[in-house]
C-alpha cells in the first residue's frame, strides 16, 4: 500500500442508481473512442503506474474486505487510521467476534457510520466462520450476501484478492465512464458493463485502479485537471478545458 499520492479528499456517496447520469457529459456512447484510442488511453494510464494498489492497509483477503466495508463515505487515510487500531486486536474473524460489536465501534468510531459498520463488520465475521470455515469466498454470490457487503465491495475483493478482472464502480469510475463518454450509464452496473465491454483485455486486471486514480486525482468532480491530464488529447468529453497556449 503506502503509494506516496497526493491527500486523499473525503470519498463522496455512492452514486444514486435512481439518478438519470448528469447531463454534462453530452450524448457521447459507445463508439465514439476507437479499438486504437481505447488502447491508447490505458496504455498512457498504465504506463504511468504499472502495478497499481489499494491505497487501503490491509495483510490478507478478510483484512481487505474489512477495510473495504469500512471505506464508505469515508477517505483510505481516515480508515487506515481505524484499521490500524482495530487489526491491532482483530485481524481474524474468530477474534473479529470475540472483540465484540461495541468494542469494535470504539475502534473506528473516527470514521463516518461506525456504528452500522461495527455491527457488520462483527456480524460479517460470524458469518465467515458459520458458512466458509474461517476463509473469505472466492465467489461473488457468497461476498454479496456477507453483511454490508455489495457488488462494489465484493468486486474490489474479487480483483485485489483473488487477481479476478472485475471492475467495481465507485463514484470517481461512474463520473468518468460518463464524463468521457468512455461507457455511459445510469446506473453503476451500466457503467460497468460499458467498461467491461470496452477495456482490452490485458487492462482488465487493473483498469479499475487506473481509473479510481486518475477520478481521483486528476480528472475531479469539479474543476478537472485537464492541462496536466496524460490523456488530454484523447479525451472527447465536452468538459475539457485546456489552458490557453502561451
Ligand atoms: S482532459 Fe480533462 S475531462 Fe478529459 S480526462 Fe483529462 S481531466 Fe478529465
């Protein structure tokens, strides 16, 4: 973990599935990058960060999807910060369930819905050791039904686990599959699917990190970074704006 990056801003909600996409990102669709502009856009992505990584601490696959159920509407910073006391104590389901649902909340109550998340973090824990013997699943059905585990925590899980090339659309992958017009969508599985339709598939693997990034540090909610963006030129979406030449 440890990447020296730039100050992690506080990870904003989820994207409302019921919400039409925002309107600025213009009619783009599929199709409008080609087979070689596609190439061209992860290949500078990749090359800038070959073997990307969780920002989030973790040492084995049930630390990570601890981590990863804490991180809502939370930043990696905050919940590093609260792992690094809670897996101090607990770093196993069995010792998850004895430290107990009161005592894991004072262990992360720095991070936004503490209490909600101790309580599945604990109950998480209990099911792990009931129905897989101890062991994280390597199955997306089994992930999904795990407590306050969804389709995005279980397809972090699944690729940084268990190297699976999934996608998991969080709020920076959802604005820029929309913004670029790289797979539009209303929903994040649309997004989703876009993506997975369109990304070669040797970026498969990491192409969702790449993307969490450059949303993350370049390509902003508001204000993008577009003159110091690596793939300004390729980008169509109607929201880039290059400084002026000198
Ligand atoms: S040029 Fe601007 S809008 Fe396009 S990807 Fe870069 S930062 Fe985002």
């Amino acid at each position: 973990m440890g990447n020296a990056k730039p100050p992690a801003t506080k990870r904003p909600p989820a994207p409302d599935a019921r919400r039409p996409p925002p309107r600025t990102h213009g009619a783009a669709g599929a199709g409008v990058y080609s087979p070689a502009e596609i190439e061209a856009i992860f290949t500078r992505l990749s090359d800038a960060d070959p073997e990307p990584k969780s920002e989030l601490e973790y040492t084995d696959p049930f630390t990570l999807l601890v981590a990863v159920v804490l991180s809502a509407q939370a930043t990696d910073a905050g919940v590093n910060k609260a792992t690094r006391r809670l897996f101090a104590l607990a770093d196993t389901p069995e010792t998850m369930v004895d430290l107990g649902e009161e005592r894991v909340a004072e262990l992360i109550r720095t991070i936004g819905l503490y209490r909600n998340k101790a309580k599945n973090v604990v109950a998480l824990a209990r099911q792990l050791i009931e129905r897989h013997g101890g062991a994280v699943p390597h199955d997306r059905a089994a992930l999904e039904a795990l407590p306050g585990v969804g389709r995005k925590t279980a397809s972090v899980v699944l690729n940084v686990a268990f190297g699976e090339p999934t996608i998991a659309v969080d709020t920076h992958i959802f604005r820029l599959g929309n913004r670029l017009g790289l797979a539009p969508g209303r929903t994040p599985e649309e997004v989703e699917r876009g993506l997975l339709a369109i990304v070669p598939e040797r970026f498969l693997q990491h192409a969702h990190h790449w993307l969490i990034l450059h949303g993350r540090y370049t390509c902003v909610a508001r204000g993008p970074k577009c003159g110091n963006c690596r793939i300004a030129d390729l980008c169509k979406s109607p929201e880039k704006r290059l400084p002026a030449a000198a």
